[in-house]
C-alpha cells in the first residue's frame, strides 16, 4: 500500500505472501506513516486527506483508493515483523519469513518531494538517480550493477512525495552481498559530478516521458490543483529546469540534512535470522551520520470554492480525476466513509 498523509490520494495494493519483495515495500511504506504508532495504534492527527477516482473514456477504473488501517492489519495477517531501534536511532524492521527462498533488504529514508524547496524541485528524486552512479568501493555504475547481476539479483530505488528507498533481492545464501551493496550505495555515493552531468538529460527526458502518458500524468494535474504552488502539488521529479540548475553542491548539501540515522529505515524480509540480521545490519551502517533531520514545509489547505484544472493534449483518449477534500486521515469518521 502507499500512503500519501497530505494528499488526497491513497493506494492499495494486495501482495502475495511468500513475495517477500513485495511484503517489505508494503511493510517500510506503512512503516513511515504511522512511525512509532505501530506497537500502540495510538495514531496522532493527520494532515487532510481525500479520495480521487480515475475515469477512461475506453475503461472505468478506480484506482488510488487505500485504507490505511485496513491495510495495516492485512499486513500483521500476512507476516509477524520484528521492530528495533538501533543505538545510532536507525530503525530496523525484520520480517522472518521461512517457506521463502529469497530475501530482500531495502534502505528507506525520509526524503521525498514534501522536503523540498522550489530552487530544488526534484532533487530527492535526482539524488536516487544518482546513489547509483558509482560509491567509495565501487567506483563506477557498472561494478554495482555487475556485482548485483551476477549473483541474478533484481533491484530498484523508489521516490514519492514521502520517502525514498533503494532495495535489492536476492537468493538467501547472498543476504550478506545485497546488504553491503544496499548500505554502499545508501551511504557512500560520490556522486561523480560527470554523471550527474549526463543524468540531468535522462531525467528530463523522463520528465517529458511521463507527461505523454495521460494516465499517469492526470495524478500531477490533480496534485497541481488540490495544492498548487507547494510541496505537495509538485511533481516528484521537479521540472526540466530545476534538474538541470541542480549542482553537485546543492545535492551533497541536501543529502547531508536528510540522509541521518535517526530518519533512516532498514528493511529486511525473508528467509532470515533476526537476531543475525540486527548484527549485521547495526555493523553496515554503524558509522552514518545522525546529524539532526531538516524537516518538511507543511501542507496548507487554502480552497474556497470547485476549481477545475483542463489540460488538453491530442489523444484518443479522454481521462477525468475528481478529487473530494475530506477530513483528517485519523479522524472518527473515517470508518464510515470507507
């Protein structure tokens, strides 16, 4: 499931079992929403949150409908998971699950679009791109993705509005590889200033990609008109113009805010032993930093009357996104409007 707190928008998606990559990506989404409320279900105000349904003139389909809490107890269904806050403040989610074959370790950190300013409009998307363009040991792109591929690992990185992670999975026999890669790229990218020279026309590139796909794009258009000229109504990966006014300087500068221990996550499901995994996962990331987190603009609710945001492109199809504001996501009523 993914969760966007202030954005009128939720998601659910149902996973398979003995998935472990799946399970963990669910399990670190929930993880950020509800934080430290896991054990208690003690759940604090929220931000506003809403409902948006998707129509195609083709199909009719409802998507981005999510149930926070039904989500969570499909969750504790699905898995046991073991939760533990290191001595640096990282946190550390084990799910052990035996009858898989595989594992998956997965690093998340909070740092996504809402952390943003407009000068740097895309940067923690940016940033993801770059985590892989070469670290301290493994100096190149390609040392990542050959020693990942030969051990036949599947691995990707993620950013929302929320949060950003960087996972990789694997055969249970190469946990200790995928974790030391994870944890290298996490924490030791260099961020070679050629590189990001070169991606800043990839990213641009993607940009102008998803803004050909209207069913993708009619989310941004949405955004733009729930929340405007905000955090929470920009596109996650920044406009072409901030991409490439982005400089080494100011990405090493914002990492270095976010990028802390005690905003950092790690993630391991799979065919494990916990109290193994905390050894070796307090090892590989005993020495990051745990500097003070840089927090995030807050969302503001200023809508008084309908608005409508047309944005024509030529196509065949025709695609409708009608957002309702709703009260706060912890609110007493929230059952009753599932």
């Amino acid at each position: 499931m993914f969760l966007s707190r202030t954005g009128a928008r939720f998601s659910f998606t149902l996973f398979l079992r003995n998935c472990s990559a799946n399970a963990i990506t669910e399990l670190a989404r929930l993880w950020y929403e509800i934080g430290d409320h896991i054990p208690s279900l003690s759940l604090p105000a929220g931000h506003s949150a809403g409902i948006f349904l998707l129509f195609r003139f083709v199909s009719f389909t409802i998507i981005d409908v999510g149930l926070c809490l039904l989500g969570f107890f499909v969750v504790l269904y699905c898995m046991q998971f073991q939760k533990t806050i290191l001595k640096n403040g990282l946190r550390l989610i084990v799910v052990p699950m035996k009858e898989s074959p595989t594992v998956t370790v997965m690093a998340l950190v909070e740092a996504g679009s809402k952390y943003e300013t407009p000068k740097i409009s895309g940067i923690s998307h940016f940033l993801e791109h770059m985590c892989f363009k070469g670290t301290e040991k493994r100096s190149k792109a390609v040392d990542i993705v050959r020693e990942l591929d030969g051990i036949g690992s599947q691995y990707n990185a993620f950013t929302s509005q929320e949060m950003t992670g960087y996972y990789a999975k694997s055969d249970k026999k190469h946990f200790d590889k995928i974790l030391d890669v994870v944890s290298d790229i996490y924490l030791h990218s260099t961020l070679p200033k050629t590189e990001m020279e070169k991606e800043k026309g990839v990213i641009v590139e993607e940009i102008k990609m998803y803004e050909d796909l209207p069913p993708r794009h009619i989310h941004e258009v949405l955004m733009k008109s729930l929340y405007g000229e905000q955090p929470a109504g920009w596109d996650v990966a920044g406009t072409p113009e901030t991409v490439k006014a982005t400089t080494r300087a100011l990405m090493q500068g914002y990492r270095s805010k976010h990028y802390v221990s005690g905003a950092t996550a790690v993630i391991v499901a799979g065919n494990v032993d916990p109290l193994d995994v905390q050894e070796k996962v307090a090892h590989a990331f005993a020495k990051m930093p745990s500097g003070k987190k840089h927090g995030k603009t807050g969302v503001k609710e200023s809508q008084r009357k309908p608005e409508v945001a047309i944005e024509f492109k030529k196509t065949d199809q025709v695609h409708l996104a009608f957002g309702i504001r709703t009260f706060d996501l912890y609110h007493e009523d929230s059952t009753a409007m599932r």
